[in-house]
C-alpha cells in the first residue's frame, strides 16, 4: 500500500536531513520506511517502562508536591 501525506518545505528539509543523519551513523541507506521504523522503535525503546505500583508511587509524589507548591507560591 502506498500512501503520501503533505508537509510543509521546512518540515520536508528536516526529515531529509535527519534520514541523511541516520543513513551516515548506519553505514547504510535507508528507505523512508526503514526511517521511520527505525525512529519509532528507538523511541519506544527509550521510553522508560514503570510497573503499575512504580507509576502510582510518582503520581502520589508529584501530586503531594503540586499541594506543596501551591502552598509556598501563596506564602
């Protein structure tokens, strides 16, 4: 399946210079699928993973430090 989707000329230059980027620190090219492949899935790579009882300690945190906040911003 073949798609093509329309951006803008300063957006065009960015991803080509970003894909030349890519092919140079690869050694290799790159298709524009290869490109975005790639890109996707080292982003979700760097994501970092928190189980369910490690992102509900970090909520509880900034929760109690958003009432912090507030309370030093008015004193």
């Amino acid at each position: 399946m073949k798609s093509t989707i329309t951006v803008n000329k300063e957006v065009k230059e960015l991803l080509e210079r970003k894909k030349k980027e890519l092919e140079i620190k690869l050694n290799k090219p790159l298709s524009w699928d290869d490109f975005f492949k790639y890109i996707f899935t080292e982003r979700e790579e760097k994501m970092p993973k928190l189980s369910y009882e490690e992102a509900e300690i970090l909520k509880r945190i900034v929760e109690e430090d958003r009432k912090n906040w507030k309370t030093r911003e008015f004193a």
